[in-house]
C-alpha cells in the first residue's frame, strides 16, 4: 500500500522547478523593462534629431520679470 506523502527527493525537485520558475518570470519582466526603456530613449531621441519631440510653448509677454525664454522672438532686433 502507497502513503500519500511525497518522498524528500520528489519536495526538493519541486521546489527547485518553482525557483527554476519563479527566475523566469522575474527575468521576463527585468528584460520587458529594459527593452520599454530602450525603446523610449530611441523614439525620444530620432524626434529630437528630427525637430518632431517637444515644443515650448511660446508667449507675448515674459512668464515672470526676468524670465522671458518662451517669448517669441523679437522682429525688432533682427
């Protein structure tokens, strides 16, 4: 007659196929961080180099008194 008790051999290749497991997926989701990351910093850059990525905003009048970066160029003193 069998007992229904699982043999100390069969407790420790089971844990060692979770372990085995548990790395994949850890490495699964490391990887499709790194490859999200990577694609952002190459689209970033192509539009950057293209003049397509960011825009300031541009404005009549100075954002405060002595910042005046996003005003729009002075025709003045070209």
């Amino acid at each position: 007659m069998t007992t229904g008790t699982k043999s100390q051999e069969e407790l420790q290749a089971e844990r060692k196929a979770e372990f085995i497991a548990a790395r994949n997926v850890y490495i699964v989701i490391i990887l499709s961080f790194v490859m999200v990351c990577t694609i952002a910093v190459i689209a970033t850059t192509q539009m950057e180099a293209q003049k397509t990525g960011f825009r300031p905003i541009q404005t009549q009048r100075p954002m405060s008194f002595i910042d005046k970066t996003y005003m729009y160029p002075d025709k003045k003193s070209k």
